[in-house]
C-alpha cells in the first residue's frame, strides 16, 4: 500500500530539474514535481498548491480541504498506534 502525505509547495527550487520544496507539517523537503506540473505553464503556479506526497515525488493535486481532512486522518492514525503500543506494554507488566 502506498501513502501519500499532504504538502505544500512553498518554492520552486529548480525548474530545470522539476524540483520544489514543500512544507509537510512544519518539514520542509524537496520533490519532483513531475507529475503534478502543467505542460506550458509556469512552475511558479504551483507554489501554495497542496499535493500529495511519496518517496521524493508530488504524484497529484488535491484541495486544501483534503489536505487538512488527510492530515487529521494520519494523526488519529498515530494516536491510535500510541493507545495500541501503552496495550503491548500493560500486558507485559
């Protein structure tokens, strides 16, 4: 199963090389925008553009509402995950 996490697009950092940095959460990282670019327009366009994010690469558009929604998802997830670890560990005591 891949996941990609919402981001940002802060700043087109290489237009040659098709490379933007995106703000994930308050981290900051490159990816290629590739596959989220539209032939004929700017690169500079996609700055404020909220994207998903997998290995190093923007792979579609969403909304910010979906962003937000997907964001809020992935942190209940961890939530979760935390509930589920204090489980493991009680029953071991």
């Amino acid at each position: 199963m891949c996941l990609g996490i919402p981001g940002r697009i802060t700043a087109i950092v290489d237009e040659q090389a098709m490379l933007a940095e995106v703000d994930v959460s308050g981290v900051r990282r490159q990816v290629d925008v590739l596959c989220v670019a539209e032939p004929g327009k700017p690169l500079a366009e996609l700055v404020g553009a909220w994207v998903l994010v997998h290995v190093g690469f923007a792979m579609s558009r969403i909304d910010e509402a979906e962003a937000q929604e997907t964001l809020r998802l992935l942190a209940s997830m961890d939530e979760l995950a935390g509930e589920l670890d204090a489980m493991r560990n009680s029953a071991r005591a």
